[in-house]
C-alpha cells in the first residue's frame, strides 16, 4: 500500500467502524469493501465485513468473509466464533460445532464460546456434551446467568427435571429479571404439576424476548383472584387455537363467579364458545380491538392463559370433563355422509402441527409413512382432519397401502371452527399429533388418542397416559430415542384391540 492510500484506508475504517456501531449495517459494508480493495490482505477487516454482511442478512457474503479472514490471520479464536455462530444460524451446525470448538482450543476461558457451542449441542440432540461444556463454563464464571439457564435447557432434554429446576433457579436468584429462565422453570413447574408456582412464573411469558403472543392493549386492571360477584370480566384468548380451546376449560368456572364474562376470541371460535357456554358474551379478535372491549361497563381482564392462577392451583381443581358443544344438526350430517361410504367405525387422523413456532411444530409432526400399522387396518373409514396442504401424503398412503382417506368436502377447519368441531363430533375416534385437533376432540369428550414427541411440552403432563385436561384423552408418548415409527406401531396395536373390543360389542 501507498504511502498515499494509508490516509484513505484509515478514513474509510474509521467511517465503517462508527456505521456499525450505529447499526448502519448497508453503509458499514460498503466501507468496509472499499478498504479490502485497497488492503485484500487485512484479516481484521475481512472480519469485520464478515459481521456486517450476517447483520444484513447476507449469511453467505459474510460466512466467506470470516473464513477468508481465518485464511490470512489463522488461530483468531473471535473469528471462529463469530464463524461458528454464523454457520449455526443457516443450519449447518455440525460445521459450527467444529469453529466453536476451535475457538475453545485457541482460548479456554472463552465463556461465551463455551455456552454457544451447548447450544448447537443440544440443537444436535448431544445434551449430555452440552451439560459437560456448561458445568465447565459455570466453573470459570459462576455468576453467569445465561450459562445456569442453558444447562436448565439441556437438562430438560435429558429429562433431568430437578436438575433443570435447580438451573433455572439459580439463573433467576443472579437475574431475577431473567424472563426466559422463569417462563422455562414455570414450564417444568406445570409440566409435573406444581401448579401453585407454575402458573405465577408462567406470567413471564409476557416479558420474554421472543413472544408468542401480544398481550392485548385494554387499560382495565387485572384480575388477582378477587371477589367477582356483581362485576364485569374480559377474558381474552391468546397464542394458538389450541391454547384458546385448553384455556376455555376455565370459562364455566369463571361464569360461576362473575356477574358478566365478555370473552374475546378468534372470531372461528364465536359460534362454538357461544353454544357451550351460554350466558357469556363472545367477541371476536380484531386489530384495532372491538369497540365492546373498551366500554365502561368492564370491571377486570385477564388473559385466558392467567385464569389458571386462580381457578387451577390445585390438581383437584381440575375437572376434566367435556366443555364444548357441538352443532347436533352439522354433526348429524357429518355422521351420514361418513355412514354412506362404509359401515365401519370412523377414525379422524392427523399427523402434523403447522403452529407459527416453526421448529416445535416440526417438532410435533409425525412422517406419514410412519402410520402403516394404523392406516392399514381395513375395518374403519378413515377420515383426513389434516389441514394444510396434504394432497402428497394422501396420495401416497392410497398408492403404498391403498387406503383411500376420506376427505370431506364440507368441511374447511381454517375458515370454520364450528364445521370442524361437528366434524369431530361425528367420528367414533380420533387419532392425532398434539395440534389443534387433539384440543377441539379433547374440550368435546371424544375419544382422542394423542401421539407426542419426547418433549411434549406441560400441557400434556408428564409420563401420564391420560390428560388432566381432557376426559377420553388417550396419551402415546415418544420414548427418549425412539422414532415415529415405534410410537406408531404402539397406537396400531391399541387400535386392534380396539377394533376387537368394538366388534365383540356390536
């Protein structure tokens, strides 16, 4: 470089360098370029544009950069973490594993490397490498927070729940402010039915980095488990249909206390909610709210999720027992057009969850070819309760098996909660992943068997083989290690003994 261009390099560093710190990412790496066609060679600049380009969005541009910056200035343990954080954000998280594990050999006392390479561990189904990397770590800085709530999060996959508790809990006494830590413990707390103190930390959903819901925008104070005799209550649903459905299991409770209940929903739940619990007044969700939500009439809100901390503290304070109702004329219906393609029983199935939390409805969803010992059983009809797209996997199951799954036309559960709920409430028995249908099945009695993944998430309980929630739920859970196909052949094993029990009867 020239004497001439030094000047210039410097000025256009300094430039990038304040763009960055400003989160000027675009003009940050424009600079930034301008200087490596000046100095190809600067490794700590190759970094630096590396960073700018994953700020932006642009993973490839920037993951070329760091290793091209690892090529001219080898063994800088920064730049392999920064590398290895990049390449798990696209996936490739065993080649990110490998550049955090270099990081760690260049530096051991490289903390954050520690618990970000937990991370990809667990995201790699190694929790026990996570656990060994995260008590290593909490051994070079105790007073971490985040390393005690990652090893909380590995060793809930280990299924270590008093180790995981005992992590969580030491997170928050360093950071009691800790959201994720408490809406995690609060998890686990439910999960082995400790309700009295999960219900209080699951409020911490509201302040999580990452929401899963909004909290609704009404001015009108909270509901505290005080008195409601004579007064006006807003109960408003919130994350999924199916938490809506779980969580309206608490409304009869809530009318028996209340002088009035205002219950704010998905507008496809208007009709089913209006049906099974008469007396409330139902209005459905819209952005801006209704103008009904903010008359003065209103004494107290809450979010449906929250009544559990009054009205479920206790396991005695579940009742589990049907609470929706079904359209007897649309069901009435359903049953005849099933009754006209074959006389058998009539079997629901679904085997997917397409909930917006992309990863666990992954998660949660079973391949279609795992459901052989199911779908090949010849006495019943069986009928699709699968929404989404599904025309492939219905194809498939007619071509490999030659089962021809029912698809009824009248129904279309994305537009009509109520035409779905009749739907169910024409079938003798439903078959699903935990998804919407597993709840509307469950809140309407209907025997309903259930296939869960190994983290079933506290709404299901743990190890039970029934629900606390739903009366003829029928629990099939995945086995540490175990694959679809080996939870699948246990529910066709139960649906033979099943059928024979039907058939002795009829």
């Amino acid at each position: 470089m020239s004497d001439v261009a030094e000047p210039k390099v410097n000025d256009l560093l300094h430039a990038a360098l304040r763009c960055h710190r400003l989160e000027q990412l675009d003009k940050a790496a424009s600079l930034y370029r301008e200087v490596l066609k000046i100095e190809p060679t600067r490794a700590d600049v190759a970094h630096l544009y590396g960073l700018a380009e994953v700020g932006r969005g642009e993973m490839a541009v920037g993951i070329q950069s760091m290793i091209l910056s690892l090529t001219i200035k080898p063994g800088v343990a920064q730049v392999e973490h920064d590398l290895a954080a990049a390449l798990a954000e696209v996936g490739q998280v065993e080649r990110a594993i490998d550049h955090f594990r270099e990081a760690i050999k260049i530096k051991p006392d490289f903390i954050e490397a520690r618990i970000n390479l937990a991370g990809a561990y667990v995201r790699q189904e190694h929790p026990n490498a996570a656990v060994t990397e995260l008590e290593q770590a909490r051994e070079q800085a105790t007073n971490n927070p985040l390393i005690h709530f990652r090893l909380g999060r590995a060793r809930s996959a280990l299924r270590d729940w008093h180790g995981a508790a005992s992590a969580f809990e030491a997170c928050l006494n360093i950071d009691p402010e800790h959201a994720d830590a408490r809406y995690y413990l609060a998890d686990l707390q439910l999960t082995v039915g400790q309700f009295e103190v999960g219900w209080d930390n699951y409020e911490a959903r509201w302040h999580r980095p990452k929401l899963a819901t909004e909290p609704r925008p009404f001015q009108f104070p909270k509901w505290a488990g005080e008195s409601l005799a004579g007064r006006t209550i807003l109960a408003w649903g919130e994350q999924g249909v199916g938490e809506e459905i779980l969580f309206a299991s608490m409304i009869p409770d809530l009318m028996n206390q209340a002088g009035h209940v205002l219950l704010e929903s998905d507008p496809r739940l208007r009709p089913l909610f209006e049906r099974s619990f008469p007396g409330i007044e139902t209005v459905g969700r819209t952005y801006p709210a209704a103008s009904r939500t903010a008359q003065s009439d209103i004494d107290l809100q809450s979010a449906t999720g929250s009544l559990g901390r009054w009205l479920r503290r206790t396991p005695s304070q579940f009742t589990c027992q049907a609470y929706l109702l079904a359209d007897a004329e649309k069901s009435a219906a359903a049953r005849a057009r099933y009754t006209l393609s074959s006389d058998g029983p009539t079997i629901g199935i679904a085997w997917r969850s397409l909930s917006p939390l992309k990863n666990f409805s992954s998660y949660k969803s079973s391949p279609i070819e795992a459901w052989r010992p199911v779908l090949t059983r010849p006495e019943p009809l069986f009928v699709n309760l699968q929404y989404g797209d599904c025309d492939e996997a219905l194809a498939f199951v007619e071509r490999e098996w030659g089962t021809r799954i029912y698809v009824d036309a009248e129904i279309d559960q994305m537009t009509s909660l109520d035409d779905f709920a009749a739907q169910i409430d024409a079938l003798d028995l439903i078959i699903t992943t935990s998804n919407t249908t597993a709840h509307v099945a469950g809140a309407l009695g209907k025997p309903v068997w259930v296939v869960l993944p190994v983290k079933a998430g506290w709404r299901w309980s743990r190890d039970r083989e029934d629900s606390i929630w739903y009366p003829n739920a029928r629990l099939f859970r995945q086995a540490p290690g175990e694959d679809w196909a080996a939870v699948l052949d246990r529910v066709g094993g139960a649906l033979s003994v099943w059928l024979d029990q039907r058939a002795d009867h009829a």
